[in-house]
C-alpha cells in the first residue's frame, strides 16, 4: 500500500512544528471571553489555521477545501505533491 511522502517521511512532524509556531505567533487571535469557551477556541483555531494552511503547506497542499458540513466529521481535505487525498 502506498502512504503519502507527508507521513512517509516524517515531515508530518515539520508541519506540525510549523503550525504551533504560527500559532504561537498570533497570541491576539483569542479574546478573555473567547478563551473560556472550548467551542469558540476550536472555532478560532480552525479559521486561523484554515485562512493560512496554504501558506503554511507551500508545496504540500493541493485542492484545499473547507466547506463541509458538522455531519461530515470532517474540517478540511487536501491533495499532497503525490495526488493522495488526506483529510482532518
């Protein structure tokens, strides 16, 4: 079977050093009344990271998509440099 080169090749682990690091850089992003409520900082996490996971995967990320439903139990999808479709 095959496996995309993003986990093949450990650069999943970069990609997440990345995001916490954009994260981490963007501490304005949450508000008090927004940092009590798990489901408004689920809420702003997503955005944020959905407004820049293009940026932030350069290369890696192809056909990004968003829009789905709560029922989907999905957030987002994209192809890698390879075709596979891998969703979160």
């Amino acid at each position: 079977m095959l496996k995309s080169k993003i986990f093949e090749s450990g650069q999943h682990l970069k990609i997440q050093e990345m995001i916490v690091h954009f994260f981490n850089n963007h501490e304005d992003f949450l508000t008090l009344s927004t940092a009590k409520s798990t489901r408004a900082v689920g809420d702003a996490i997503q955005d944020l990271l959905a407004e820049n996971f293009e940026e932030i995967m350069g290369d890696e990320c192809r056909n990004f998509k968003l829009d789905f439903t709560r029922r989907d139990f999905e957030d987002m999808a994209f192809n890698d440099s390879d075709g596979f479709l891998l969703r979160g």
